[in-house]
C-alpha cells in the first residue's frame, strides 16, 4: 500500500505494519506497566513472607546479563500465596555485573522471614522492594526508536543512493585538498589506523585483563596502578581512540560527500543528512546496488552511527 503524506510518498507493507503494530503495543504495554508500579507501591500492604528459593542466572537480551530471582511465601487474609517478583513490575530488571546482581540479592536468604508487599486487587503478586524500576522504560525507548526507524525506512523515496546523475570524474576537483590543514589523504588514513589500532588494543587488553583475573590466587580488586587496573584503563583509552577515530573518519567522509554532491548536476535530490528517510534507507541498502554517491552517504552515515553507539556505551559504563 503507498499513499501519501505531506507530499512525501509512504510505502506501508505488512511486514512494516506488523513491526509498527508490534512496536505500539510494546510502548504501550511498558507505560501501564510503569504507571502500575506507582499505584501497586502506594496500595500496598507489608507483610511477612518467607524466602523459600534464590538464583542469579545470566540471559542474553542486551548482552550478557544477569537476573535476579527470589521465590517467597506469604500470607494475605488467611490464604497462603507464592510469589517471585522482586520488584511491583511484570518485567524482570537485568543488571550489568554478578556482583551487582549478588548485592541485590544479599538481603535475601533461603527459609529467612523478609517484609513482602502486598496490593490488596492482586494479592498473588507480591513483590520485595517497594521502589519503581526502569525495565518499562527500557522497553518503550527500545519500542520507539524500532518504530522510528521503521517509519523512516517506510517514508520517501525507496531508491536514494541509486542511479544519482554524477558529473564524470574527470570534470570532479580533483580528490587533493586539506582537512584541518593537513593533507585529505593523510587524514583518511590516520582516521582508519586509529580505529583498527584502538579495536586491537581493546581486545588484547580485555584478553589480558581476564588473564589476570583467572590467574589471580584471591579476589582481585584493581586499582589503576595493579596489573589489571593498567590493563582495564588501557582498554578504556583505546575504545575512546575507536570513537575518535570513527569520529574523524566521518568527517573526512562527509567532507567527500559534500565534493560528491557538488559535482550533481541541479535539481539535486534532497540531501540525505536533511531527509532521515533516505539516509535510513540508505544504511540498510546493499553496497552492490549504491552508485559512488549513496555509497559516500553509507560510509558516512555509518561511522557516525556508530561512534554514537560507542559513546553511548562508554557513557553507561560511566554514569
């Protein structure tokens, strides 16, 4: 189905209305359960309950993971329940680190009496800590920028990047030139060795980092002058080198990009960096089936992309 909106054509498959379907549902099913944390801790009623079962297992949804399980006991109005949610949400929290998921864990030990609490509308759900969780959060961001990507690649043209009228290269100027005073060549260079050289780093300073904390004879706590406290600073140096690096490759691409585009011959389509649509169509599009210029636009849009993946993951490590 293809209609338009605004001028700009929409092409809706059932796929894409399945995903966006999907995607509504999961935003929506996160918001009521966020707002219901609220009301279940404001309603509830304290009660004792046993610790019948305790688990840490660690589960694959972004990356390793580790979940907290604590099965208890309780008694409401003279009827027994069991109940294993640690938290007043149907979705379960994961956290980064055993260690984390062990300390949250702590207080609680099998066949010891703990304060359950109870919401007197739903008394078989029971729950320990009468403190919200970010879990529905998660799931709406995650359901939004699924849906957002979605009508992105759903809107405007389904072809940028292909068939694009570039001037010959040799009517171009030609590809010499500086970038921030140095020569454009020398800085694409730099650009690629500084990500390859921090992506080896990292890794062999992860691989030694777990070296050392297998061999170590005790519980190892690094600080920044051990061993291990060298090696987990060096593989944080060297992913921030890789987010430089691509940081700067992007520049230099989006620099070629704009030479590129110089050389269409007017009307020119829209730029993709203005028009999220073709840009996302773009990214996902086949290499083999770009012309020069939408390969320029992959390249470059890529590398931004993931330099912000990057810093968003530095930025969770750190905050």
């Amino acid at each position: 189905m293809e209609l338009s909106v605004g001028g700009v054509p929409v092409r809706l498959t059932g796929a894409t209305l399945l995903v966006m379907l999907l995607c509504v549902g999961a935003i929506g099913y996160a918001g009521y359960d966020y707002t219901q944390q609220s009301a279940a801790i404001e309603e509830a009623v304290a009660v004792n309950g046993t610790v019948t079962e305790t688990d840490i297992e660690e589960t694959g949804t972004r990356g390793v993971q580790y979940e907290v399980t604590v099965v208890f006991t309780y008694e409401y109005e003279g009827t027994k329940y069991e109940s294993n949610r640690l938290y007043p949400t149907t979705l379960s929290p994961t956290f980064e680190t055993e260690s984390k998921a062990q300390s949250v864990l702590a207080p609680y030990q099998q066949n010891e009496t703990t304060t359950a609490y109870v919401e007197p509308s739903d008394p078989d759900s029971a729950f320990l800590e009468p403190r919200r969780t970010n879990g529905p959060l998660w799931l709406a961001g995650g359901g939004g920028l699924v849906l957002l990507l979605t009508l992105l690649d759903a809107a405007g043209a389904q072809t940028p990047g292909q068939g694009t009228r570039v001037a010959p290269v040799s009517d171009r100027e030609s590809a010499g030139g500086t970038l921030f005073g140095a020569d454009r060549d020398h800085i694409n260079w730099l650009s690629k060795r500084v990500v390859l050289g921090g992506a080896v780093t990292f890794v062999l300073a992860l691989v030694a980092t777990v070296g050392l904390v297998a061999t170590a004879e005790a519980d190892l706590e690094a600080t920044v002058t051990d061993p291990a406290g060298v090696t987990l600073v060096t593989a944080f140096v060297a992913f921030l080198a890789v987010i430089g690096g691509l940081v700067l490759y992007g520049v230099w691409s989006f620099t070629e990009y704009r030479r590129l585009r110089e050389s269409i011959p007017e009307p020119r389509p829209p730029s993709p960096f203005t028009r999220p649509t073709r840009l996302v169509t773009i990214l996902r599009t086949d290499d083999d089936e770009l012309d020069d210029y939408g390969w320029r636009v992959k390249r470059t849009g890529f590398a931004f992309v993931v330099a912000l993946f990057c810093l968003a993951v530095v930025l969770r490590v750190v905050l």
